[in-house]
C-alpha cells in the first residue's frame, strides 16, 4: 500500500505511542508503519522516542507534518455585540446590588461598541426604606430601541474590572455559537 493511500485512512494520533506527550503542538514527528493483522498498523512517535528507539523494524517510514491546531474561533463583533446585550439585559431585568459592578461595567462596553448612547447622570435622593445613600446614576440610551437605561454609578478598582472582565470572557466563550456564521 502506497504511503499516500494510507494517509488518506489513517489519522495520525494525538500522542506519541511510547511517552505519550501531545504530537498535536508537534511541527512534525515520525511515524511509521508495521505488519499487523489484516491491515498496517500505524505507530507515531515524537521525535525524542524516536531517536531513542532501539527496535525499529517497519515497512514504510516517513515524517508527518502536523497542522498547529485551529485558534480559537473567534466571535464576530455582530456576535460578541449581541452577546454583550444579552448579558447586560438579563443582569438589568434582576437588579441586585451585588451585580451592580456588572451592570456598570457592561454599560460602558456597550457604549463604547456603540450600542448605548450616553444620555447623562441623574441624581437620586437617598432612600431610607432600602438604606441607601444619595447617589448618581448614570443614563444611557439603547440605540436600537431608544429604551432609557439606568445604571448606578460605581466606583471601580483594578481588582474589580479584572473580576468583571473574566466573567465577560466566560460568558462570551460558553455562548458561543459552534456553527460558523
Ligand atoms: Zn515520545
């Protein structure tokens, strides 16, 4: 059987048959074929189990060159807007104070990929029922639909920017869709 030929059969394997580290980051590696049962068996190695070996008996040898796996798709900005909408909408139907970081950080995402306008900072009187203090929330304008959203003002750290930013990419990459657009 030409080499090529079986290629076409035969995927190469993930790891190396003797240490079994990844030959999927490998440039290339070799990989030979031996007399098994009805058909070859085909045996990839890395490089270093290579050299190493002693028994090398075999009836084709060659070098495979492997593709670097494909990067991580990446989300149109259609997608990741719209994602980002998502996210900020479902936190702002259940407004919770805990959340109010997100909201706020979310907000000016969205403004800056152009999907909210800036309209303003309103101030709100305290309000003694809930305990909470005067304080300022800032407006902005859904573009889409012209809806008024209020976000209260935060003031932010870089531990809290980094806590919202990971959780923005979380949520991104779980509702990514795995179909290509
Ligand atoms: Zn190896």
């Amino acid at each position: 059987m030409e080499k090529e030929q079986y290629f076409n059969i035969k995927r190469p394997e993930k790891s190396c048959l003797l240490c079994g580290c990844s030959l999927l980051e490998a440039e290339k590696h070799p990989s030979i074929l031996v007399h098994g049962g009805d058909e070859p068996l085909r045996k990839d190695f890395c490089p270093k189990c290579w050299e190493r070996l002693q028994d090398r008996e075999y009836f084709s040898y060659w070098i495979t060159k492997r593709l670097k796996p494909a990067p991580d798709r990446r989300l149109t900005r259609k997608e990741r807007n719209d994602l980002l909408l998502r996210m900020f909408e479902s936190l702002y139907q259940h407004s919770d104070e805990k959340k109010a970081t997100m909201l706020f950080y979310l907000a000016h995402l969205l403004m800056r990929y152009k999907i909210f306008n800036w309209k303003g900072t309103r101030s709100m009187p305290a309000d003694t029922e809930k305990n909470l203090p005067e304080r300022t929330t800032l407006l902005f304008e859904n573009k889409q639909t012209g809806e008024e959203i209020q976000v209260p003002d935060q003031t932010l750290d870089g531990e809290k920017i980094s806590v919202a930013k990971k959780e923005i990419d979380d949520y991104l990459q779980n509702n990514m869709s795995t179909e290509i657009p």
